[in-house]
C-alpha cells in the first residue's frame, strides 16, 4: 500500500478554489497552477479537477488530460523563458517525495544555475543539474533553499501571466 502524505486541507483544492489567480490555464480534467516553490522561475504543475492522490487513482480521461495540459503549457514557458531543457515528473506517495495528496505533474523550465536542490534524486548526479556528479543531497540547507525560492504573491501573478500571455490555442 502507498503511504499517503497527510494535509489537511489540501493545499491544491484551496488554490483551486480560493486562489484562482493562480490558475494559468484549465480544461474540464485539470488545471495548471504555478508552484509557490519557484525552485525554477516559472515551475508549474497540471493537477486534476478531481481530488485523486496518485496516478493510480486517474481515471483514462484524466490521464490524457493531465499530458495534454503539461504539453500546452511546456511549450509556453519555452517561448516565455529559453530554458535549457524542461523536467517533468511526478510523485506517488510520501517515499517517492509526494508532500500533498492530490495528484499534480510537475512542469520545470530548467536553467543554467538552477537552485533546484530538492526534487527527483537522480538530479543529484545529473552533470548540470546544479551538483557535482557523485555528490549526495545534503538536506541541510533545505529550508534556507525553500526560504530563498518561495517568492511573493506578486511575483507569481507576474510568472502566471507571462506563461498565460505565451499559451497557444
């Protein structure tokens, strides 16, 4: 059994129905929501209508809609930022690093000199992943690393806007 992370209220149906300015694009099966972690400028993430913890609980529909929204919007934040490259992933349960329980793909415009610090471990020896090939995460400067990317309300309305402004129909 997948051991679910606990959080209650859910962080993603507050912002979904409380923080709509959050919301850079929606369709009937997600939405996509800029991550108040910009671990990368404009990191975002598709996360389902429906309150389902894991990718095992998505319904086909879902599925489809989750890849569709997460192509859409990669390719606007490549016309928005140049990124080297674009990570995407996604977490099932608290030992793959999920911290809320509701499904979300995450949507990562990479750059040169990234503070990615925490995220899917093979980035730990990925050569330009922004840490030495061979060197294991040090958790220790996790919480001045979360401090430093957690930016303010009006900056994320700017990001969301930008990525909204480059979204193709």
């Amino acid at each position: 059994m997948i051991e679910l992370p606990v959080r209650d209220p859910c962080d993603l149906c507050v912002a979904a129905r409380d923080e709509r300015w959050r919301i850079i694009t929606d369709c009937d099966h997600t939405l996509t929501v800029i991550n108040p972690w910009q671990f990368e400028v404009g990191q975002c993430c598709v996360i389902t209508r429906r309150h389902v913890a894991t990718l095992l609980d998505l319904s086909d529909d879902e599925c489809a809609a989750v890849l569709a929204a997460a192509r859409r919007v990669a390719a606007a934040l490549v016309r928005a930022y140049r990124p080297l490259g674009l990570l995407t992933f996604q977490n099932n349960g608290v030992f793959s690093g999920q911290e809320t329980p509701h499904f979300h793909f995450h949507v990562v415009p990479r750059q040169p000199g990234s503070d990615w610090g925490i995220g899917p471990p093979q980035l730990a020896t990925f050569d330009g992943a922004g840490r030495a090939r061979g060197t294991a995460h040090d958790a220790g400067g996790d919480a001045q690393r979360r401090e430093r990317v957690r930016v303010p309300d009006e900056q994320l309305a700017g990001t969301v806007a930008l990525i909204r402004a480059n979204l193709s129909e």
